[in-house]
C-alpha cells in the first residue's frame, strides 16, 4: 500500500466544480494544515485564472501493483 496526497481545488468560484491535484509518495507525516497552507499560496498567486479557492486535502491508501 502507498499513500497520495490529493488536492482538490474551487475553479470559477464554484464550490461545485473542483479540480483535484494527486501528488504520489508525500513527505511521510506531513500536516493537512500545511498542504492547505501551500494550496492558498497557489490559489493566491493566480497560477490559473480558473482556480478561485481551496476545496480539500486528504490522504488516501492506494494499492500498488506492478505490470509485466
């Protein structure tokens, strides 16, 4: 099992609307608070004129499997 980070993010100021970033292997322990912490700073700096505001972050278990 491996964890992922994902990043959900407001577009167009619809809370209805979410892009979601996956980032896989984050920092071991990483705090919610920091990742949201990050997220406003993106959100700030207007890297996309469609995304407006942070929706959510989590952790999620994903299964790992290799391919032949």
């Amino acid at each position: 099992m491996a964890q992922k980070l994902y990043c959900e993010y407001e577009l167009d100021n619809d809370p209805k609307k979410i892009k979601t970033v996956i980032v896989a292997n984050p920092a071991e322990g990483i705090a919610k608070a920091d990742v949201l912490a990050v997220m406003q700073k993106f959100v700030d700096k207007k890297a996309y004129a469609e995304v407006t505001g942070v929706h959510d972050a989590y952790l999620k278990e994903t299964v790992v499997t290799k391919l032949a």
